[in-house]
C-alpha cells in the first residue's frame, strides 16, 4: 500500500512543479518579455532539425550564389538600417546583420515535413499567450564565426504608417511570439547569445534607456521563447564554429508575417 501512496505523492507533486514552471513562463513573457523553456526537445527532435539544417543551408546558399542580392532600406525605432535579401518566388532569404542570414520564407517544410509542431508545451503556451487563431512559420538563423553583432530590432511590423518608435504596437494586445532553438550548439555568451532589452514589448523605442539588458544562454534541448515586440538583437560570434538557430515564430492568423519591412513584395 505504501508505494501506491509514493506514486501518488510523486504524480502530485510532479504536476504541481509543472504547473508552477508553466505560470512562471507565462509571468515572465508578460513582465520582461522572454523566458527560458528547459527539456523541449529531445535528442530525435534535434536530429531531425540538424537534417532539416542541411537541407535548408543547401536551399539557402544555393539560391544566394545564383541570384543577385536586393537591397534592403527599412527605418525601425527610429533607426536607418540598410542590408540585403535573396527572393526567388516563395523562397526568401535575408542578410539580417554582418555574418548573419536569415532563411526566412520557404523553409518550413525541411524542419516539419507536415507543418505540424508536435510539441505539448508549446502549443499548450501558445494557445494561452494568443487565445487560439495562430499559425507559424519556421527558419533559420545562422551566425558565422566571426558574424559581427546585430541590429537591435523586433520581430514584427510597427503597424504603424510614419511613426517606427512602436508606440500603437506595444499598445495591442500580443499577437506574435518567437521561439529561437539552438540545434546543434548551445547558444552562449561566446557565440553570440540573443541580448533582450527587458521589457521593451511594452515599450515605444522612445524609453528604450530605461530597459536593462539581458543575456541568456539556451542548451541543446531548450528554447528561447520571447514576445516579438521585444527590442533585441544577436551578438558577435567570438567561437569557431557557426551558430544556427531554428526559430519558430507563432502570430495571429490575421498577421501578414510574409510581408518585411524594406522588400519588395511585388
Ligand atoms: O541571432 C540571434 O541571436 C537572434 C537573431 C534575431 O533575432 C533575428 O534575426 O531576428
């Protein structure tokens, strides 16, 4: 009888522990913008995405080796970037920072063959954070060895015509969420580990000095997950070895996430 009484306390305090880390992550995306999600995936999961890594790469480099790059002017919190991109019909593929690119549209399929994420926890915070309608898309971002810090940005449109500061985004209700997923390194404070300012998804870029920086570094298995009005950026990467990141953005199905800011779309 006693060791049905343990398996019983253990059940109950393991769900008890569950649903504490999942309050704790739906807090901090609400009050600093990210969270970090341990345990999501296991070694089959990151086999699959490390081939799904090299086909993507193969796709990726080859359409940017034969076709000419276009330019890419875009103004954000106030800010004139300029940079590139590679489109070929539904394939599109962005400089997003020196030593860096971004696989962006096209390569969704190469990491989840039936545009399903099989992954509880996920789905289970997402639902949460949008309240159902939601959709995704998935890409890459590869830092080089040697790829040189980013520009700070975030992850969606300001919605807005003139104004880049994002004041009548941060006033919506949420609507987008990345999930950034170290694959075949961790992501550390050597290779250039996303830097967040923390609580700028509230935030119009006006009263960005007020927001401490933050830095976390993501195992193999973990996932970065974060609110896409949040003012971020990749940093340099100082290791030898090139740092890919699979992403996983989920908005709102009435979100235009294949429109970007600065490419034609014509
Ligand atoms: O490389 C990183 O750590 C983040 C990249 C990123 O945020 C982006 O390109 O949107």
């Amino acid at each position: 009888m006693n060791w049905i009484f343990t398996l019983v306390l253990l059940f109950a305090v393991a769900i008890g522990y569950a649903s504490d880390l999942f309050t704790r992550y739906l807090r901090e995306l609400d009050q600093k913008g990210f969270t970090l999600v341990e345990n999501v995936w296991g070694p089959q999961d990151l086999e699959q995405f490390r081939q799904g890594l090299e086909q993507a790469k193969q796709r990726a480099f080859a359409l940017i080796e034969n076709t000419p790059p276009q330019q890419r002017i875009f103004f954000e919190n106030e800010q004139r970037n300029e940079s590139k991109y590679w489109r070929d019909g539904q394939t599109l593929v962005m400089q997003a920072g020196e030593g860096r690119f971004d696989f962006y549209l096209g390569f969704e399929s190469a990491f989840f063959p039936t545009r399903q994420v099989n992954q509880p926890l996920l789905n289970r915070l997402m639902q949460e954070l949008l309240g159902g309608e939601f959709t995704h898309n998935a890409g890459v971002v590869l830092a080089s060895p040697g790829g040189k810090d980013q520009y700070w940005h975030r992850d969606t449109h300001t919605l807005s015509n003139r104004d880049t500061t994002g004041a009548q985004l941060v006033a919506l209700d949420d609507f987008y969420f990345t999930v950034l997923i170290p694959i075949t390194v961790p992501m550390t404070l050597e290779n250039g580990t996303t830097e967040l300012m923390v609580g700028s998804h509230r935030l119009p870029s006006l009263q960005f000095d007020s927001c401490p920086k933050e830095r976390l570094c993501v195992p193999l298995g973990a996932a970065l997950v974060f609110n896409g009005k949040i003012n971020h950026r990749g940093r340099a990467n100082l290791s030898t070895e090139e740092r890919p990141v699979l992403y996983i953005t989920y908005y709102k199905q009435w979100y235009n996430e294949t429109y970007r800011v600065g490419i034609d779309h014509n």
